[in-house]
C-alpha cells in the first residue's frame, strides 16, 4: 500500500490505467469490428479514462454511506466498473451490438452486448487495485 495516501496520487494511476485499457480499444477496435466508426474509437478511448478517474475518485469512501457497511477496493472497484459499463451498453446497445456480431457472429455464446458489464467489472477491479496500492484509500486521501 501508500505510505501517503492521497487521492491527487489515485486519480494519476486510475486514469492511467484506464487509458492504457481505453488505448487498447481505440487500437484493436478494427480488428474486431471493420465497420466501427472514429467516433466509438475514441468515445472507448475517454470512456475508459473517465473510468478510471471515478474509481480512482470513489477510493476515500471505505464505507456504504447508505447501507453502513464496509467497501473493500475489489467491491468498489467490481461494482462502479460493472455499473458503469452497463449504463454505456444501455445507451449504446447498437453500436455495442454490431461490435460484440462482428466478433462472435449472430446468435453466438458471447454475442450480447452486455459481456461488456464483465468487462467493465474486471477493469474496474484492475484500476482499483492500482490505485489502492500506489495511492491508498480512506477518507485520508482528500487531504493530500
């Protein structure tokens, strides 16, 4: 863990990783699906960034403000990254759909867009992870 927390410290790693995962789509995007346009690339590229920056964001909260129950980083992190992909393939289940045929085929196993909310979970847990680790968590992070 940080000897120091501080969240200025989380958000660099959180955004770093989550634009290292977002460059990898932006750059293997057309590998999967030909027809994706510049615009899904790069909206993949900022999603992941932004992703990164909430995660990194929600590690001073270790505790449910509502339910009053403890939040380790591999909850925080499974649940925003699932959460968060879920809301973008809700809202973008077109293009999400074309991606997810053009790589499976119709009527495939993994041909629903929604994989990308298990996506979205291991990410979140692998920006999380980072962030804690080099950046700490707790509400001692808003101080630095």
């Amino acid at each position: 863990m940080a000897t120091q927390p501080s969240l200025t410290r989380r958000i660099i790693v959180g955004k770093t990783i989550g634009f290292a995962f977002g460059l990898a789509g932006f750059l293997l995007l057309p590998f999967f699906d030909p027809q994706a346009g510049w615009l899904l690339r790069w909206g993949i590229l900022f999603w992941y960034t932004t992703l990164g920056a909430i995660i990194a964001l929600f590690g001073v909260m270790t505790r449910s403000p509502v339910l009053e129950i403890p939040l380790p980083w591999m909850l925080r992190g499974i649940f925003l990254g699932a959460w968060m992909n879920f809301m973008l393939t809700f809202f973008a289940y077109d293009a999400m759909q074309a991606v997810m045929v053009s790589t499976f085929g119709v009527g495939g196993l993994l041909s629903s867009p929604f994989w990308f909310t298990l996506e979205g979970a291991i990410v979140g847990l692998i920006i999380d992870y980072a962030a804690t680790r080099w950046g700490g968590e707790g509400p001692e992070t808003a101080e630095r």
